[in-house]
C-alpha cells in the first residue's frame, strides 16, 4: 500500500501539489514564490465587508482568490472568495 503524500494548493493557479515540489506541474510557479504569496498577501489580517477576517489564502484562480475567513460577531469560519479588481 503507497502514501499518501502532503499536497499545497498552488498560490498561482490553484492546483495541488505535493508539499516538497519546488515548482508548479500545472503553471511552473516555484516554490519560492509559492512562500512568499501566502505570507505578503495584502489581505491577510484585514476585516473585509465590516464582518470577515481573513486569515490566510486557501486558493487562487482565474476568478480571484479564496480565503479562510471568520464571521467577527459569530466566530464562526467561513470561506470568502475576493474578486479582482476590475
């Protein structure tokens, strides 16, 4: 019986990947910058609509980016997705 190996989604296009790759099998980004979006996401950290704070990016594609949010007055976890600009 195989493993089951440690997936990421990639900050780039969304897709999984394995946890120890240094690039992207579907976009090419690199690991790299896979660190490096999660952690300078302008977003992370800020109440958005008054009521969700974002924790952290769970996955990015063409249509804008996914969050991990909590409800400020429920407490409750949410996913809240953020559109681009334009």
């Amino acid at each position: 019986m195989g493993y089951a190996a440690e997936v990421r989604l990639c900050h780039q296009c969304g897709a999984s990947v394995e946890a120890d790759a240094r690039f992207c099998s579907a976009c090419g980004a690199s690991s790299d910058e896979q660190e490096a979006g999660g952690a300078s996401d302008p977003l992370v950290g800020r109440v958005v609509g008054g009521t969700y704070l974002l924790q952290e990016v769970v996955g990015v594609g063409g249509m804008g980016r996914v969050y991990a949010a909590t409800h400020t007055h429920l407490g409750k976890a949410y996913a809240v997705k953020v559109l681009p600009e334009g």
